[in-house]
C-alpha cells in the first residue's frame, strides 16, 4: 500500500522553527523527486521545496529561500522540511508529493501555525 504520511506540524510562534517529515512507503522512494507543497486557506497550492532523487535541492520557493530546507534520507524512505524563522504567512496545510513521470503521489496534509 503506497503511503505517504507527514507529521511535525502544529503551532509555532514566529521566528520558531520546525521541523516537517514524511514517510513514505509503497513506493521505491531513491526514484521519485520528492516535493513539499503548502496551501493557506482561499489560496492555491504551491510548491514549497523540492529534493531531487539524489538529495539536491531542486528548488525554493522565493518566499522560504534562506529559511527554510528540504532533505530526504533514502535509507529511512523520508523527506524532511525544516522551517526557521517561521512568519504567520507561512501558516498553510503543508502536503509531502512523491513525483515521478507522470505519477504524482500525495499525502494527507499537516497543519502549520504561525502565531503568537
């Protein structure tokens, strides 16, 4: 059964940091391009992060870049977003996406506050 679970989200005050995982199984995790998407409420999802299979960071979203970091650990099939000096317009259902190809597999979601 393909999963991809995220955990680490909740509430943090800004300047915080946390730090956002996503297990996967089901799936050969070296071979996909792992990403991380956010989506606030009334706005559309966007790309965050992404890691390519070999670790590199393909990109940043120019709202996170010098804050945030994604990295994978392929002998632990799991993506992670680390998240300093959060801002409340980093608060978003934060969604772990498995991509390859064609195929795009999706998580369930962690929820990120951003408040004091």
């Amino acid at each position: 059964q393909v999963q991809l679970v995220e955990s680490g989200g909740g509430l943090v005050q800004p300047g915080g940091s946390l730090r956002l995982s996503c297990a996967t199984s089901g799936i050969f995790f070296n071979i996909y391009t792992m990403n991380w998407y956010r989506q606030a409420p009334e706005k559309q999802r966007e790309l965050v992060a992404s890691v390519t299979t070999g670790g590199s960071s393909g990109m940043y979203a120019d709202s996170v870049k010098g804050r945030f970091t994604a990295s994978r650990d392929n002998a632990k099939n799991t993506v992670y977003l680390q998240m300093n000096n959060v801002l409340p317009e980093d608060t978003a259902v934060y969604y772990c996406n498995a991509e390859r190809g064609a195929r795009s597999i999706w998580g369930q979601g962690a929820q990120v506050t951003v408040s004091s």
